[in-house]
C-alpha cells in the first residue's frame, strides 16, 4: 500500500510541474507512514493550512462517540485552538479569554477521570 502511495506521490509531483509551467503554484506534502498527501496552493499560509488541519481534527472530535474516553479531551482542545487560530491576527476578547479557560478547565476535569489503561483507537 506505502508502495502504491509512493508511486501516487512521484506521479502527482510530475503533474505539480506541468502547473508550475502554467504559473500556477501548487505544494505537495506527503506523509507516507499515514496515508495521506496534502496539496496546497500558492496562496496558501501556514496559518490557513493550520486552519484546514484543525478541520480535520475538529471532524474527528464531531465523529466520535462522546462516551469515548478521550472525546473531551479531543473536543475541548479543538475549540481552543478554533479561538486563537481565528484570532491569530487580532487581539483575543476578555469573553473568548474566558471561554478558553472555560475549555481549558473542562480538559482539567477530563484528564481527572482519564484512566491509565483507557486507550481506544
């Protein structure tokens, strides 16, 4: 399967070439070991590409079972970093300071009854 990807991934970087012969720039970032490629375009920015992760993540927070051990943990911190990541160019608020510490002690309360030997994939 890695091979498959590999393969994909050499295929994919000729075809980002033949765009960059057209102007238009495109950035591939594979990471074999998860199975994922990752193309971004030329007006993209750290902070959009953070942002689009953080869907990612925010999407599996959205898909899991909230009676997962660790779904708090996952949610909560996604919103943290949904308000610094809006914010990121821009003061934060007294209100959104307060509904960070908001998340921040509800991820306290979770790691509390977080026990040691649960672990779910």
């Amino acid at each position: 399967m890695a091979e498959d990807l590999e393969k994909f991934c050499d295929e994919l970087a000729d075809l980002i070439k033949s765009f960059e012969k057209k102007n238009i720039g495109l950035k591939m970032s594979p990471d074999l070991d998860s199975g994922v490629v990752r193309i971004y375009g030329e007006n993209s920015s750290a902070l959009m590409r953070a942002k689009s992760a953080l869907d990612e993540v925010s999407e599996l927070a959205y898909d899991t079972a909230e009676h997962h051990p660790y779904w708090h943990l996952l949610y909560d911190s996604s919103q943290i970093l949904k308000i610094v990541l809006e914010k990121w160019h821009e003061d934060i608020t007294d209100e959104e300071k307060n509904e960070i510490q908001w998340y921040a002690n509800k991820i306290k309360d979770s790691l509390a009854n977080v026990s040691h030997n649960d672990h779910h994939d």
